[in-house]
C-alpha cells in the first residue's frame, strides 16, 4: 500500500515538481534563446529557475535532455498554432496556407527567444541537429496530410507531397535563418506571401 505524497499549502507533491519543470524549461528557453546553447549549462538554468541541482537532476538525466525538451516544447506549440489557424474560418487553400504561415512567423518573432531557440541554435547546437531533421521531416509530413485536407483528390499524390512537403520546410527553415541573421532584408509579409504562393503552386497536381 503506498503512502499518498505531501501536500504543501494545498499543492500537491506532483504538482510542485511540475511547476519546478516548468521553471526549469523557461529558464532554459531563456539562456538558449538569448545567450546561446554553449552558455546554457545545468548551473546556469539552475540560477535562472531559482532552483539546486537537485531538482534540476529530478527532471532531467542531463543538459542536452533539457535542451532536447525546450525544442519539442516548442515544436509542439508551431504544430498547434499552425493546426489551429488552418481550421480558422472557410477560405481557399491559400489563404489557409497563408494564415498558418503567418501564425508561426508570428510565434517566431513575438517572443525573439522562440525563433532563435528554434531556427538558429537548433542547427548550431549539435545536441539539438538530429531532433531539428526529425522535426523537419515530421512537419513535411504534416504539410503532406494538410495539402490532402486541401486539396482533397488533387493533391499531390506519394511519395511526392512528402518529398514537397520536405523541401518547403526545409526551405522555410533555410529562409528564416537567413532572415533572423539579418542576411535578408525582407519583411514577414514578403515571407509568408512568398511561402504562401509556393505552398499553393506545388501541393497540388497540374
């Protein structure tokens, strides 16, 4: 029989750790996505969350999974805000694309920590290279089961809406990271118009 956990001023044991993880990923957004992957150490996320190395170990075997997890984190938050806008209103195909585009640029640049986090030290950091392609590959697939909700029989058939489905992220991804190194001057507009009208002439049959 097992003793139920502590509860603390009306929170629960569980709950403590989970806020303690929650501070952990933010502090840990915030050094990756300001100072860097190299500066982002198991001692400086602790300082950054107020917390001992002990909590830090209860949530985490080491740095990299926490990194690894601060990217997922993210990940996760483009799939929904992407999903979410092309459920939005009725409207064609481009400008469904051109909605969901817009909501993950938005995402990118609202927070500058997020779109630094995702695009650029994604790629530099090489704990966090192989999760970016695994990542890549899962949003091409995404674009591929959206441009078959689309476009419905006149979508592109397999395995050619994966193989576009690749290429536009992987080009996006390109073109964001030149954009936010500031080696294009363009606007978000020029963006998601740009990646709109690609998305639209390419994901369907001709």
């Amino acid at each position: 029989m097992t003793t139920p956990k502590r509860s603390y001023r009306g929170v629960s044991a569980e709950q403590r750790r989970d806020l303690r993880r929650e501070q952990l990923l933010e502090a840990g957004l915030d050094l990756l996505g300001t100072q860097g992957w190299r500066q982002t150490t198991m001692t400086a996320v602790c300082a950054r969350a107020g917390l001992t190395e002990r909590y830090f170990y209860e949530n985490f075997a080491h740095r990299d999974e926490l990194l690894l997890a601060v990217l997922d984190r993210i990940a996760a938050r483009i799939r929904d805000v992407a999903l979410r806008a092309l459920a939005g209103p009725d409207g064609d195909p481009r400008a469904k694309a051109e909605a969901a585009i817009g909501a993950f640029v938005d995402l990118l640049t609202d927070d500058p920590r997020v779109g630094r986090a995702a695009i650029l030290e994604s790629a530099a950091a090489e704990p966090l290279r192989a999760r970016r392609h695994e990542l890549l590959v899962g949003f091409g697939q995404l674009i591929a089961t959206q441009a078959r909700a689309l476009y419905g029989d006149n979508a592109l058939p397999p395995p050619r809406d994966r193989i576009n489905g690749l290429m536009l992220t992987g080009g996006l991804a390109e073109l964001l990271m030149a954009w936010l190194n500031g080696e294009m001057q363009i606007d978000r507009q020029d963006i998601i118009d740009t990646v709109a009208t690609h998305f639209a002439a390419t994901a369907r049959r001709h």
